[in-house]
C-alpha cells in the first residue's frame, strides 16, 4: 500500500554510539539517537557540524569507524546503500541531464526491473501528487530549480522506501520557493506517513518543519526536543544561541546583581519578546533601532553587554538612556560549562 502509516511510537532508525574520524579530523563522535518512525526529524547545526556526515552514515555512502545503525530490527551497519530500505534527496538533485523527467523519476524503478506497466502506474501516481504532469518529456535543463526540485522528490517518493534521507534540498532556491516547498516537503512526508531524516543549517526551516530537531555542534548531539521545546528550554548556551531570531541574549552573570553570585562564566538567557522597557530595571543605553513593519528590534548596551528586543511598532521609539525589565520566569541560566541550570 502507497500510503503506509506505521504507529507514532515506533522507532524507525536506531543509532549508537556512532564515530566517523577521517584522518585527523573527527566528523561525529558518539552519536546516539532515536528517529521515531512516520516523524519528521532534523539534524540541524552550523557549518561542519557533522550533519552530512552522520545521514551519509546513516545512507551507507560513508562507514563509520565507530557503532551501529538499526533500521527497524535489521543491524544495517554495514550494509550496501542499495540494500538499505530507504531512499535519499540530494542538495543538488542529482538529476540526469540527457534523461526526460519521466526517466529520471522512474529511473530506480528500472535498475530495479519493476515491470514497465507497474512503473507507469506508480509514475502517473506520483506525477499528479507533485505536479509534475505537464513536465514528464522535459529534461532537467529545461524546468525551474523548484521544478528540478519537485522531480528529485518524485523519484525519492515512488520508490516507496519508509524511510526518505534529505541533505539541504532548499538550499538552491530563492526564499519565496523555499517557503512553498517547505509547506510541500512536510506536507508530503505526512500524507505518506514517512520517516523523514532532513538536514538543514537554517533554523527556520527546521522549527517549521520539524517534529524532532537534533542539535549538532562539533561532531556531537546538544539536543534533541520538538521546536516549542527546544525554543522555551533550550538544554545549552549553544542551543540558546542557535535557536531564535534574533537568538537569545545571553549576559555575563556578574552584569545582573541578582545574578551575581553564580560562578564566574555562568551565563543569564532572555529572549528579545521577554524584554521591555519599564519605570523599573537594569540601567542600559539604547544604540539602535531597526523598523520591521510590526515591530522594532532594539539594540541597548548593558553595562559591556548588549542586548536586544522587540517592542510593538505602536509604542513611542525608544532612545537614550532607559530601563530594562524582564520577569523572573523568563530567565534562562546556564553553567560555566554552557549546561543549562534553570528547571
Ligand atoms: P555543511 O553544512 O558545511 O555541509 P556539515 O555539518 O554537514 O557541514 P560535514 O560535512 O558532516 O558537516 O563535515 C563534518 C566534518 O568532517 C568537517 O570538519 C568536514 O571538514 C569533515 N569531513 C567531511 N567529509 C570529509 C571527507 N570526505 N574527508 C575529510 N574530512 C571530511
């Protein structure tokens, strides 16, 4: 059946302890997750952090020199890519350029000798659900970048794999697309149940699409949360800083006499909508003022620190010297060690 939905707690992908050195550089080190079956989950993390590595692993393009994968009951560890259940989405789409766009999305179909009449079949299914009807003789120099990436999903979509691998498929298309084909993408892999493994380096792509988000930096997981969960307690000082737009202000604690106490290095988190501007509170200077219809982003130095807010666009434009207040519940404190210490 096309539409396969397997039960919500069911874990589709299990991974432990994974290491990928190459040379002297270690890629991912330690990495254990569980990738529940039918979720959209994404590694999500700054340039380098392993992400790519770590689906590449999971693709069977790379062989980690550390761990195991288990997909389902099966140790697939070492398994060829071909013989994994699963099917993969590429950053650049990796289309042949002297096939049609029928070709190319059939193209798995044939090297895996499903009949000819079953494969129009699937096809013709496939093509209308993407829209792809009207493009099927074209040859990928003639579409769009939506539309290339449109057929890129068609292919991974008809193999009728339970498990879809994507490696920064939106990062080659302007931000209008992207927004529509992220509603697409997360719409697709809900229709179809699917497990999806997405990554991104974009952090809105990931809060809006995601069930799961695993955090990586430096070859390691920070976190693993739903976006509002990771978005209200962000687990490190790294999380808080990655997460947000713009991210969390996070001050020296020996700046906030209430704070002052904590071990040096210890770090205070507020977010921008948490902080206003009151009779009452820390005493900054204001050093900038960004109008974005709605609101404004301000920016204000407390003492070496500065900060910023977002103040409803109606409100006078603040400038000067004022002060800052935020309530007690919407601190965020975290170690020396970047931990997060607050409940
Ligand atoms: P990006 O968003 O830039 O693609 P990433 O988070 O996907 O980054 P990876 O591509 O997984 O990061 O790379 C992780 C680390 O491993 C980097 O330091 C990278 O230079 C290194 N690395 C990745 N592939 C190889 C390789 N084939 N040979 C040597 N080093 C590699």
């Amino acid at each position: 059946n096309f539409e396969h939905k397997p039960a919500q707690s069911a874990v589709a992908l299990e991974l432990d302890g994974l290491g990928k050195s190459f040379a002297e550089t270690k890629a991912l080190d330690g990495v254990s997750l569980s990738i529940p079956a039918g979720r959209f989950t994404v590694l999500l993390g700054p340039s380098g952090c392993g992400k790519s590595t770590l689906l590449r692993l999971i693709a069977g393009l790379e062989m980690p020199t550390a761990g195991t994968i288990r997909l389902g009951a099966a140790d697939i560890t070492h398994t060829a890519p071909a013989a994994r259940n699963l099917s993969m989405v590429f950053q650049s789409y990796a289309l042949f350029p002297h096939l049609s766009v029928a070709e190319n999305v059939v193209f798995g179909l044939s090297v895996r000798k499903v009949a000819r009449k079953q494969r129009n079949e699937r096809l013709m299914r496939v093509a209308t659900m993407m829209g792809l009807e009207a493009l099927l003789d074209r040859r990928p120099g003639q579409l769009s970048g939506g539309q290339q990436q449109r057929v890129a999903l068609a292919r991974a979509v008809i193999s009728e794999k339970p498990v879809c691998l994507m490696d920064e498929p939106l990062s080659n298309l302007d931000a209008k697309l992207r927004a529509e084909m992220r509603v697409e993408i997360r719409a697709l892999q809900k229709r179809l149940g699917l497990t999806m493994v997405y990554v991104t380096h974009d952090q809105v792509e990931a809060m809006t699409m995601a069930d799961q988000i695993v955090v990586m930096n430096g070859g390691r997981i920070e976190q693993v949360a739903a976006p509002d969960e990771l978005y209200m307690r962000p687990a490190t000082s790294f999380c808080a800083r990655f997460i947000g737009t713009p991210p969390m202000n996070l001050l020296p604690a020996d700046l906030i006499a209430q704070w002052a106490h904590l071990p040096g290095g210890s770090l205070v988190g507020v977010r921008c909508e948490d902080i206003e501007i009151a009779k009452e509170g820390h005493p900054a200077q204001i050093e900038n003022v960004e109008y974005f219809g709605a609101d404004r982003l301000v920016s204000a130095r407390i003492g070496e620190a500065l900060v910023t807010l977002r103040q409803p666009a109606r409100e006078a434009v603040p400038s000067g010297a004022v002060k800052l207040s935020w309530p007690n519940a919407a601190i965020h404190l975290f170690g020396p060690d970047g931990q997060r210490m607050t409940a």
